[in-house]
C-alpha cells in the first residue's frame, strides 16, 4: 500500500496541468515514435544493401510508426504528427490558430531527436558503409535515410505535384475515417485504418521523391544531416527540392480537406437540436451536447 502511495504521490507532483503543454509533449514523443521506426527502417535498407529489408519494409515501418504514434498521442493532442494536418485542422475550425506553432515546433523537435538517434544508432554501421564521406548523392549517398531527395528524372513541378497530390489523398482519407456522420473506423482502430491509409499512399505514390507528405517528416532531419556532417548540399541538391516537401504538403491537405468537404462532409444532413453530436478538438473526437 506505501509503494502505491508514493508511486500516485510522485504521479501528481509530475503531473503537468497546462494542457497545451501536455498537448505538444504529446505530438514530440508520437512524432519520435513515427520517424524513429520509419528512418530506422531506411537505414536498414540502404545500408544493409537490401540484405536486412526492402522498400516494402519502409513503407510497413512508416505504417507501424504512424499507428503507434497515434496511440501514444491520440488521447492528449489527436496525434496530428504531421504540420500539414495540423494546418488544415486550423483552416477547418478543429484546432485554434494560436495552438499551430506549438504543435509545429513539437512535431519538429520529435522528428529531430529521431533522426539523431537512428544517426547514433547505425553511426558505426553508416560509416563502415560510406567510409566516412557523408555524401548526398552518388553511389554510396547516405543523406536519404534521413529525408526524401527527388529521382533523377523528376523535374520541380511534377515533384510538388506528387507531393500535393500525396498529401490530399492523406487528408480525404483522415477524414473519412473520423467522420462520424458517414462510415467511420471502429473506435480504437483509427491508427491502425491511418496506417494502413499511410502504407498504401507509399506503395502507391513513393517512386517519384519518397512520400514526404509531412513538413515534420522532412525538414527536421534535413537540418540534423546538414548540422551532422553532410553540410549545405543537402538544400541544394535535387535543384533546391528541400522546399517542395515543405510547401507542397501544406497546399495539398488543403486541397484534400475542400475536396472531403465539397464530395462528401458537406451534404451531411444537420443534427437536430438537442442531439448528441460529435466533433474534432485540437485534432481528437470529443463528444459534445447541441443546446
């Protein structure tokens, strides 16, 4: 009985009150999960020489991250894991604007910690491959574990385009699940039907750039590869891409958003008043009363 009484003692003292604050270590940690699974998959791969996975396996580990991600955070922020989700959800009402650059600044500072701990984690392994010359392109380029990097035939225009495109097809389909005037995931299988959405967007659409989809996922680590031992090439290689992952996102989850909007949320029959309804806040379900 004292060892409960001390742990729920020291449970309370730890216990942060500031919900915005709980809010955003939730987005760092769930964020953390995310690309510490996903990053960690692409080290195998490219290092491993496709002898310890494929890209398959990157696209179930991303999968897998983003699902475990949102169980972590669900429940406090909404696990938008991603800037542009965060964005939109500004856009449409569900997030207060005030909340965007502490869920951005979360979401950055978790992708961060995890690209320098898959970089500490296959440190011995990334330089017995490269031999220690850090390179962004070339046979033995290392800086695409960490972000995504073009194809050599793919020019600035149709790479935002992939990117907006990607990231629509992610929003329609967030939505989608969460709505709950049409045919929504089973409670507590949300992350499990976004990672799955997640996996089947790689399959799909990654050949072009690597499925970036997500400022959070690309900038964060870009900026650690540069910090790390890469230097400035990591900006200006593809013809200056790194922005495209950054901007494209943002208008592509707006797109999705409008079309979900425009095709489907936006014919849903109003709820009578006195009903119980139900509605996004700061990202997650909550149950509301009409009055």
């Amino acid at each position: 009985m004292k060892g409960r009484k001390v742990v729920a003692k020291v449970k309370t003292f730890l216990r942060i009150k500031n919900k915005t604050l709980r809010e955003a270590l939730a987005e760092v940690l769930g964020t953390f999960i995310m690309m510490l699974f996903g990053l960690g998959s692409v080290a195998q791969v490219i290092i491993g020489g496709g002898k310890n996975g494929e890209y398959l396996s990157i696209n179930l580990s991303f999968a897998m991250g983003v699902t475990m991600g949102i169980h972590m955070a669900g429940g406090v922020s909404g696990a938008h894991l991603n800037t542009a989700v965060s964005f939109t959800m500004c856009i449409l009402g569900k997030l207060c604007w005030r909340k965007l650059p502490i869920y951005t600044l979360a979401q950055f500072f978790g992708s961060f910690l995890a690209a320098g701990l898959v970089y500490f984690l296959y440190y011995d392994a990334l330089h017995e491959y490269c031999g220690g010359n850090l390179t962004v392109t070339g046979p033995k380029a290392t800086a695409e574990i960490f972000s995504t990097y073009p194809a050599p035939y793919l020019t600035l225009s149709n790479g935002f385009l992939d990117q907006v495109v990607g990231t629509a097809v992610l929003l329609i389909g967030i939505l989608a699940i969460n709505d709950q005037k049409n045919n929504p995931a089973l409670n507590g299988t949300q992350g499990l039907s976004v990672g799955l959405l997640v996996l089947v967007i790689g399959m799909s659409m990654g050949m072009n750039c690597g499925y970036a989809i997500n400022p959070a996922r690309d900038l964060p680590p870009r900026i650690f590869t540069a910090i790390a031992g890469w230097g400035l090439e990591v900006f200006r290689a593809g013809n200056n891409w790194w922005w495209v992952p950054i901007v494209a996102p943002l208008v592509g989850s707006v797109i999705g958003a409008c079309i979900y909007q425009i095709f489907i949320e936006g014919h849903h029959k109003p709820e009578p008043e006195g009903n119980s309804s139900i509605e996004f806040e700061s990202g997650k379900m909550e149950n509301t009363i009409n009055i």
